[in-house]
C-alpha cells in the first residue's frame, strides 16, 4: 500500500512537471522581414485575359442612349486577382500589352514585363522593359512608367529613351509625362537632341 501511494505520488510530480514545462513554453520571438509578412493569395486566376476599357462621350441622363467608345484593351498571358485584400488590386507576372485609343481611333502600344491595376485608384504600374509605340512613329522606352486611366495621364521618374522616326531624333531623359493623345509631353530633365518646327507665319 506504501509503494502504490509512493508510485501514485511520483506519477502526479512528473506529469504535473511536464504539464508546467509545455505551459511555459511560449513563443515570445519577434517575427521581422518576410517571414512577418502574411501570405497572400489572389482569389481568382484568369489565363488568356482580356480587359476592355470603355467610355461614353457625354453624361446619360436615365433614358438617354448613346454607344460607348473603346479607350484602352489590356491583354495578359495570366492575371491574378486580389481584389479580397483591403486595399484591391490586380497583378500580370507574366507581362501585359496595352492598346490606347485617342480621340480619332488612332492605337498607341504599351508593352511591360510586369503590371499592376490598382483598382480603387484607377493607376496602373507597369514594371521590367516598358515600351511605348505611338501610331505617329514615336518610342518610349523606360523601366517602369504609371498610367493614371482617371486623369488620362501617363508618367515615369525613371531614365528613359524617346526616339521620333518621324524626324530622326533621339532623347534620353530622366522624368516624363504626357497625356493619353501623346500631343502634349513635358520631360523633367534630358540628354540628347530633339527637333522643334516652327510653323510658318
């Protein structure tokens, strides 16, 4: 009876021990870079995706009735959705092509690596060789440049490289912007040569 009680004792010391080891085992580390990052997951894959921008010229009333214009089509291999996140956006990691519309009908090509639609922003970042080929023989090129699709504004603070086959010229530059009609530009600082006409009076 003596060695049961000593062997019941032993038992409650050695579990109660353990029970205090696991309960003062605790994680107190600091998760810091990465691994503090929680995973993101988008809540939709789409292949073959295509994305048609569009615009209707003038204010509806509720009965009014009027064709919408075509203003940009983009078009990726694979777009990602995560439009379940606090802040929505829309990613194309395997590059992305943008065709623009100007007033006239007239195409302009956006070509990037990498792409980013901001959807409550309405700003898209594209990202990794960006080229921009405009019907009048212009090219942009630039390692990330912004298009504001609210303003019809399109910017880089990035180096870039603007050609004109039109009259030969060649440009590099750091910082440019210019609207969706490509007829007005303003480059922030430049490097190279650049032909102006004038008009005859």
């Amino acid at each position: 009876m003596k060695q049961t009680f000593q062997n019941i004792l032993k038992c409650f010391a050695t579990v109660s021990t353990v029970a205090i080891l696991f309960i003062s085992c605790k994680d107190n580390y600091q998760r810091i870079g990465e691994e503090a990052v929680k995973p993101v997951f988008p809540q939709g894959i789409a292949q073959n995706f295509e994305l048609t921008y569009t615009e209707i010229p003038k204010e509806l009333a509720s009965e009014d009735v009027d064709s919408s214009k075509v203003i940009a089509i983009l078009t990726s291999p694979i777009s990602e959705d995560y439009d379940n996140q606090n802040f929505k956006y829309r990613t194309f990691p395997n590059g992305l092509k943008v065709d623009f519309f100007d007033s006239k009908n007239q195409k302009s090509v956006v070509t990037a690596d990498y792409g980013i639609v901001y959807t409550q922003t309405d700003l898209i970042d594209l990202r990794g060789n960006v080229v921009i080929e405009t019907h009048e023989g212009r090219k942009l090129e630039t390692s990330q440049l912004y298009v504001d699709r609210k303003n019809n504004w399109i910017f880089t603070e990035r180096e870039f490289l603007h050609t004109d086959l039109n009259d030969g010229t060649v440009m590099h530059g750091e910082g440019i912007d210019f609207n969706r009609d490509f007829n007005f530009l303003k480059a922030h600082k430049t490097y190279g040569l650049k032909t102006i006409k004038e008009e005859e009076q």
